[in-house]
C-alpha cells in the first residue's frame, strides 16, 4: 500500500521446506489485480494501483517433526 502504483510487478515467496500442501490465494483491493490462487511457492504478476493493495494468504501444513521457528522472509 503506498503513495504510488506498480503495474507489473512480480511477487515471489519461496517457502520453507519444513511447509507442505501450500495453497494461497491473492484478493486484490480496487482495480488491484492478482492471480486469485495457486499452490506451492508464489511467484506472480500484480498491479497495485496508488493506494491499493494486494493481499496473498497461504495455508500449508507443518511437517511434523519441525522444531524451532517458522521464518519466512
């Protein structure tokens, strides 16, 4: 969200291998757009209008025998 648009813009998230079944979904704000689901890692054209935003959501399942903590950066 900021003062100024991006159109075309790539978003990506690779996400840690203690993750599986990643699923997200992206909902965009105003003429936003994004690709509205995919699975595994993210890796997506969006264009985010001046003030807009886009919005990704992940479910994922820990693997069991993970310790310590999650970091996604």
């Amino acid at each position: 969200l900021g003062p100024g648009g991006a159109t075309g813009a790539r978003v990506i998230d690779t996400f840690p291998g203690i993750l599986t079944g990643v699923m997200w979904t992206c909902a965009a704000s105003g003429a936003g757009t994004c690709p509205a689901s995919g699975t595994g890692n993210i890796n997506a054209l969006v264009t985010i209008p001046a003030n807009q935003e886009v919005v990704f959501t992940i479910t994922a399942t820990i693997t069991p025998s993970a310790t310590g903590q999650l970091i996604n950066t």
